[in-house]
C-alpha cells in the first residue's frame, strides 16, 4: 500500500460521513508493457493481469466483512 495523492475531484468522503466505508486506487499499469498513461488519456489501458488481484482483493473484503456480523 502507498500514499497516493492526486488533484482530483471526488465526492465519495460525503457517503463516508453517513457510513463507513473505503475507497482506493488500484494500480493496472505496466511500464515494462508500456501500459502506464491515466485515466482520460486516449491512450489509457489496462494490464489484465491485475484483474484477478483486484477481484480477490473485493472477494477477500466482502468475506471480511459479513463475518463480522
């Protein structure tokens, strides 16, 4: 995990005021594929392989939470 910070605007701390909650960015660039422009850019793409991290990662914290009911 890293600190990230970036000039954008979001309104997702207004949902977090009524109820917890999480929001993070994850990486889906790639240099060594030349897979590394951001979001808005006509070049952007993403590495494919982060999609079964990024899957897992939601799954792991769904099951997480629910047993903690």
């Amino acid at each position: 995990m890293i600190d990230f910070s970036a000039m954008t605007g979001e309104d997702f701390a207004i949902y977090m005021k009524e109820r917890p909650g999480l929001f993070m960015y994850i990486g889906v660039g790639n240099k060594e594929k030349n897979i590394n422009y951001r979001l808005h850019n006509n070049k952007f793409n993403i590495d494919e392989k982060c999609l079964s991290t990024a899957s897992s990662l939601f799954a792991q914290l769904a099951v997480g939470y629910l047993c903690q009911c």
